[in-house]
C-alpha cells in the first residue's frame, strides 16, 4: 500500500472505536429491547405452535397455509407437503420477523445519522478528531452487529426451544432473518443521504420496505395460484431470505444476495456523503409559500406539519394490512373444524367464527395503532429535550396550548387509523364472505378500542408532565396489556387476569357487546391523567438533553 493510501485509509477510520462505543452508550436500553423481543418472539411462536399442533392437526393445516392469500401475507411455504412445526413456523410468521429486523436496521441508522445531522449534534462530534465517514460508517457497523444478535438470539431460541430442531438450519433462519436487517440498514443508510429530514428518511426507508413486501407477496401469491408472475418474488430482499428454505433445502446462497445488495447500496450511501454537505441532502428542499396562511400559526398547526407525513404512511399501511387480513375472513370460516380448539376458541368457535375473527383483527390493529399513540408522547418530550419547544414558549404560546394541542392531535390520529383499519377490514371481509354489514361492525369495532389508546396515551402525558424521564413506565403498561390479550388465554390464565388488559376490557366487537362500563371508566380516568399532565408541565421546568 502506497503512502498516500495508507493515510488516505488512517484518516478514514481515524476516532472509530470511541465513536462506536458512544453509539452503543446512547442505545444501551434500545438495542438489548430488540434484540431480547425479536428473540422472545421466535421462541413463542415455535413453542406456541409446538404445544398447540400434534402432528395430526399440523397435517390438516397444509390447506390453509398453503392458501394463496395466506402465502401473501407469509410467503411460499417451503417443505409443506411434509410439514412439520420448524416448516410451518419458517413458513407462516418468518416474514414478521423480517419486518421487525428491518425497521430495527433503518431506525438504527437513521438515528446515529440524519438525526445527528438535523439536530446539530454531528457538527458537534465531527469538531473532535474524526473522519468524514466515521459516523455513517460507525452506524452501519452498529445495526450489523445488531443483526448478528438477533440472528443468533432466533437461532438459540429455536435450539432452545420444546421443538428442539436441528442446529444448523436454526442458524440458518436466524441467519436469514438478519440478513433482510443488514439490506435496510444500508436502505437507511441510503435515504438517509437523499433528505435533511431524519422523519422523512425514516419513510422512505419504510416505503421500500413496503415495496419489498408488496413484491415478494404478489410473487409467493402468484406462484401459489399457478400463475406466471412469481418471479416478482426474487426482486424483495424479503424473497431473497425466504428461498434459504431452512429445515428443507437448507440453501446459504440467497444470502449472498442480501449481503451484496447491502454492500452496494452502502457504498453509494458513502459516496453520496462524501461529496455532500454537512446537514445537506441529495434532494434539495422545496421553497415553501412566502406567505402562510394564518391558522398555520397555532400550536395544532405545527404538530399537524411535525406528524402528519408519518401519519400518512400509517394510515396507508393500516388500509392495507386490514384489507388483506380482512380478505382472509371467508378462508377462516371455511378452515375452523382444521384449527387447533385453542386458536379456534380465540375466535369464538365454530358458530361466530367470521365475528370473532372480525373482533379480533379489531383488538390486533388497536395494538399497532397503540404504537403510534405512544410515540406522538415520545415526540413530544423530544421537543423539550431538543431544545424547540423553548424557543416556541418564548413567544405568546403558553404551555398548556402546547401539551393540549399534542394531546388532541395524538387522540384524533388515533381514532382515524382505527377507523382506516376498520375501513380496510370490513372492506375485506365483506368482499371474501359476500356479506355486506361486515363492513359497519368492522368499523365499529375498531372505534370502540379507542377509549383504551386514549387511557395509554394520557398514562404517558401524566408521566410527561411530572416526570419526562419516567415516560417509558407507559410502554411497559402497553407490553403488559398486549402480553395478556395475546398470550394470555393460550397460556390458561384465567379470564379475569386476561379481562385486565386495556385491549380485552372493552370487548371484542361484533363477536361481543361493548362494555360500556369500560368505555366510560377509561374515558373518565383518562380525563383525570390528561389534567394531571396538563398542571404538572405548567408547574415544572423545562428539561434540555
């Protein structure tokens, strides 16, 4: 190596292990909670389906599975003429794994990353001896070693598990599933150079994800219907992953073929940093209007202009995935005497199987909009901690408009994703079994649950205004209640244990009458917390990072 190369390579490297150790001081509590979920999570499913399904039941499922609109949602099903539990968990729920990697990688990089940038904190790190590239480059070695853990947590938990599968195609999906992390870590890395928003990054990244799984499903449905365009499925890295066929063909190539598209897609993130500015884009902002109109001067305005674009992609997401588990209403009514009895009682039985399975879907989408509700509380603290919101109190917004103006931006978000998810369901469920009032219970059903995100969402605006930093104790509520309404009754608890749950308390609609009770007590008490919330930031200081 020449000289000038090898200073060329020192300067490049130059403050990359303190840089690392610092990325890994800022996500000493993020990683581990990925790692640990994402893990625990393959362990339930295997053990789940392990102590649900005798060999026998498995064999009456292949029908169902092997369904194209199932193979939409999961994927080709390798090996299910001869399935077992390992086929038919790899084959059913890898692809909800793969998706969790995924926003894992992006995020991850996103946020050591545009989100440095756009705070002004990496102008902050770069005046200390590092080179150009280490920030990118520490990142990107963080959510690889982020997906390394995972790979090897799924793996363990498989080993580990009442299954007890062979070793080496447990590594392999382990394997497999980060390797889709890798690819959207340098997707994040990538988007992360085209924007000066970290928000709109964090989309773009989410788009090509949804794009992934738009054409790995249309391929894996298509094959599964005999039709001519399964192909699509070879351009997804999700596709990519799933033709490793663990515990049937065992094949390690496809792995070849995320690990390349990863190294390319970074090298051109790399590049493109390298011949920008700091806090610059590759796409240039859009000049705004030279006068604006005066209602975008209030409190609701700016949260709206924050939060909205990333409210878009949920509302298209929830339509989406709502029309397509929706479609699997009829497919369900015709499979329930297949299904384990403990699946089945989920769904209300043999008699209110379309009902239940409705209700259900209801319950699961309140779950997901739940996420949103708790990050809008998350966002807000993020003001405070940036620095903008006392920039914002300097002028005549008080801090009781401000918190309010969250608050009923985060309840009223809420309320039209469940009410898009509904949309969605009912739509679906109604064209798969020909029965048009599916579509106002569906509706319905999914309004109901929002008393419960709006109890949640007050939880963490109490905490907010006495104690920012113990914002968290609201996500562990969240797990709690999610833990119970989804594991509870295929673990024996009893059913008042599971009635606990902010997601079981108000019912199941159309399968169960709402609980009025519930409705009105998590609305009031919800009240309570918002005021409570609302005289705590009043009476405290501001807290910077």
């Amino acid at each position: 190596m020449s000289s000038s190369a090898r200073h060329k390579a020192e300067a490049t490297s130059l403050g990359m292990i303190p840089y690392l150790r610092f990325i890994a001081r800022r996500d000493r509590w993020r990683a581990p909670s990925w790692v640990i979920s994402l893990g625990l999570l393959a362990l339930y499913f295997i053990t789940a389906i392990t102590l649900l399904m005798d060999p026998a039941t498995l064999q009456s499922m292949t029908g169902f599975v092997r369904n194209p609109m199932l193979a939409l949602i999961s994927g080709p099903g390798f090996g299910f003429e001869a399935i077992t539990v390992e086929r038919y968990v790899v084959g059913v729920y890898a692809t909800f794994l793969m998706i969790g990697t995924a926003l894992m990688s992006h995020t991850t990089v996103i946020r050591h990353t545009r989100a440095e940038e756009e705070s002004g904190h990496a102008e902050l790190l770069r005046s200390h001896v590092i080179g150009r590239q280490i920030p990118l480059l520490a990142a990107l070695g963080a959510a690889a070693a982020l997906n390394l853990a995972v790979s090897l947590c799924i793996a363990l938990a498989f080993i580990g598990s009442v299954a007890h599968p062979a070793a080496v195609p447990s590594l392999l999906f382990g394997l497999s599933i980060g390797s889709v992390g890798l690819f959207f870590a340098a997707v994040g890395a990538l988007t992360a150079q085209l924007t000066t928003s970290a928000r709109t990054a964090s989309g773009m990244a989410g788009a090509v994800l949804a794009l992934a799984f738009m054409l790995r499903g249309l391929g894996d449905m298509s094959a599964a219907a005999g039709g001519p365009v399964g192909w699509l499925a070879w351009l997804s890295p999700l596709g990519w992953a799933q033709r490793t066929a663990p515990f049937t063909d065992d094949h390690w190539w496809p792995l070849l073929l995320s690990l390349g598209g990863a190294f390319v897609l970074a090298a051109f993130a790399l590049r493109i940093q390298s011949r920008r500015d700091l806090g610059a884009g590759l796409l240039a902002d859009r000049p705004g209007r030279a006068r604006a109109a005066r209602w975008l001067a209030t409190p609701w305005a700016l949260v709206v202009r924050l939060q909205g674009p990333g409210l878009a992609w949920w509302l298209c997401g929830v339509l989406f995935g709502g029309t397509i588990l929706g479609s699997l209403t009829g497919l369900m009514s015709q499979s329930i005497t297949a299904m384990p009895a403990q699946i089945a009682l989920l769904m209300g039985g043999p008699g209110t199987i379309i009902k239940g399975y409705v209700g259900y879907l209801a319950m699961f989408f309140s779950i997901l909009v739940a996420v949103y509700s708790l990050r809008c509380v998350g966002a807000l603290r993020g003001e405070e901690s940036e620095g903008r919101l006392e920039i914002l109190l300097a002028d005549r917004m008080g801090r009781g408009t401000w918190v309010s103006a969250w608050t009923l931006y985060a309840l009223v978000a809420s309320g039209a994703l469940l009410g898009m998810a509904g949309l969605g369901t009912g739509l679906g469920a109604s064209f798969s079994t020909g029965d048009p009032t599916l579509l106002s219970g569906a509706a319905l059903g999914h309004l109901i649950q929002l008393p419960a995100l709006w109890l949640l969402l007050t939880v963490g605006v109490a905490l907010y205004g006495w104690v920012p930093r113990a914002t968290g104790v609201s996500w562990i509520l969240y797990a709690a209640s999610v833990f119970l309404a989804l594991f509870g009754s295929l673990l024996g608890l009893e059913q008042q244990l599971v009635d606990n749950s902010l997601f079981q308390a108000i019912g199941q609609y159309p399968r169960h009458s709402p609980a009025s009770g519930a409705i009105l007590m998590f609305s009031m008490l919800g009240l309570l917390l918002w005021v409570a919330g609302y005289l705590g930031f009043r009476r405290r200081d501001l807290k910077a990072a």
